[in-house]
C-alpha cells in the first residue's frame, strides 16, 4: 500500500458519516475518489473493504447525527459500492 496518505481511514471514516447524515451524489463522488485513490496507491479491494468494516466498529454509526436507521443498510452498502467502482 504505498503511495497512500495515511489519513485515509480517517478520510473515509469522516465521509462516510457524511454520507449517512445527508446521502446525496456528492457524498457517493467522495466515495468514488477515495476507492480511486485507494486503488491508484495499491490498495485491494479486501483492503478498502477492511477499512469500511473498521470505520463501522469504531462506531461511524454511533457518533453520526441524523442520520435515519432504516436507511443505514441501503447508505453503508451504496458508499461502499461506490468506493469499489
């Protein structure tokens, strides 16, 4: 994995409670460049996938503000889609 900036859990984490507060095209434009970057530094796709799975369990789900529980499944699946395209 090199080549990527080590804020880029963080990156991702902070976008996508984003995306769970107001889902819209531009947080799914985030998404999408931060898989870019991702796979332009060398990044897997288990590795992108790792750091959303890790975003989850340090709680982007807890510590997020309006964000509506049914939408959460359909939110973290069309973020994380949209970071592996």
């Amino acid at each position: 994995m090199t080549g990527l900036p080590r804020s880029l859990p963080f990156t991702y984490n902070e976008a996508l409670r984003e995306h769970l507060a107001q889902p819209d095209t531009s947080t799914l434009e985030q998404a999408f460049e931060l898989g870019r970057a991702a796979k332009d530094g060398g990044m897997e796709v288990f590795d992108l996938v790792r750091i959303h799975h890790q975003a989850l369990a340090e709680g982007v789900l807890a510590s997020s503000q309006n964000i509506v529980p049914e939408r959460f499944a359909s939110s973290l699946d069309s973020f994380l889609l949209e970071a592996l395209l």
